[in-house]
C-alpha cells in the first residue's frame, strides 16, 4: 500500500511538472496583451506601493495619472470613464468605484496625462468612509479607453497618493 501512494504521488508532481513546463503559461510570469497600457512615472511610497505621488491634501492640489500605450499602432482615442476608490494601506478602503468622469475625454495620442484636483475625487463619491478624507489617502483609478481601432480597454487600477506636506 505505501509503494501505491508513493507511485501515485511521484506520478502526480510529474504531471504537474510537465504542465508548468508548457510555453502557454508557466504560472511564474505575467502573460502582457500585444497592446497594452502602461503607467510609466510611478513612484514607490509605503502607503500606496507603486503609484503616482503629490503633496498637499488641498482641494486645489492636483494629481496626474501618466499613460502610454505599448506595443503596436494604436492610439488613445479617448477616455470614456474614469472610476476611483480611496483607500489607506492601514485603514483599509472602500470597495466599490465611483465615477469620478463619464464625459468623453478626447485624446488621439499613445501618451495622455490625466491631471485632476483633489475636490474632483472628493466630490465623486470615491470616498466612501469620513475617515478617509484626510492626508496621505490613496485613489485607486481605473481608466476606460477607446483605442484607435474602435476596441475598448479597461485598464488595471493605478493608485495616486495625496501626501501631507
């Protein structure tokens, strides 16, 4: 009976082995569309990890969010929804998105800054805890584009962190 499950387990790694072995996925890298958007600029903060920082908790203070398409010919077309969430690594965050802009933004580039003051994040609704409007709270934002083909894209969420002076 032991020498039947240690063949049985042997076998088993040799499958799951065999498999990990595969060109289609290998379970230890990122699989990356032909055309992807990109986030270049971001900074490293311990409370936001990779992100785009400013200073000032102000409602004047502004924020940009940097794009860049990469890989093929396409372009931005434009922006057709922005949707954000406030978040604090140590109080947690809200878990639904608001829309924060749902006007077409029209762009017809492979880059695009995405600037916006505080008092537009504020005002959405992406705060969804009183406790979260202050200094140093992250908004988590997810971009929905039309590329030059007609396609649309939803990119991952890119977080911006509003730090205290």
């Amino acid at each position: 009976m032991k020498n039947i499950l240690t063949i049985l387990f042997i076998t088993g790694l040799m499958t799951l082995t065999s498999c990990l072995e595969s060109d289609d996925f290998d379970g230890l890298t990122d699989s990356k569309p032909d055309v992807a958007i990109m986030f270049p600029g971001r900074e490293y903060d311990q409370q936001v990890g990779l992100g785009f920082i400013t200073n000032g908790y102000e409602p004047t203070t502004s924020i940009t969010y940097s794009m860049e398409v990469e890989g093929g010919d396409l372009e931005i077309e434009s922006i057709l929804l922005v949707e954000a969430r406030a978040g604090d690594v140590n109080i947690g965050g809200c878990t639904a998105y608001a829309v924060v802009e749902d006007q077409e933004i029209t762009v017809n580039s492979r880059t695009y800054d995405y600037t916006r003051n505080l008092d537009l994040f504020t005002a959405s609704g992406a705060i969804c805890n009183p406790v979260l409007d202050k200094a140093d709270t992250y908004f988590e934002v997810i971009f929905t584009l039309r590329m030059s083909n007609g396609e649309q894209i939803v990119t991952m969420p890119v977080r911006g962190l509003f730090k205290s002076s």
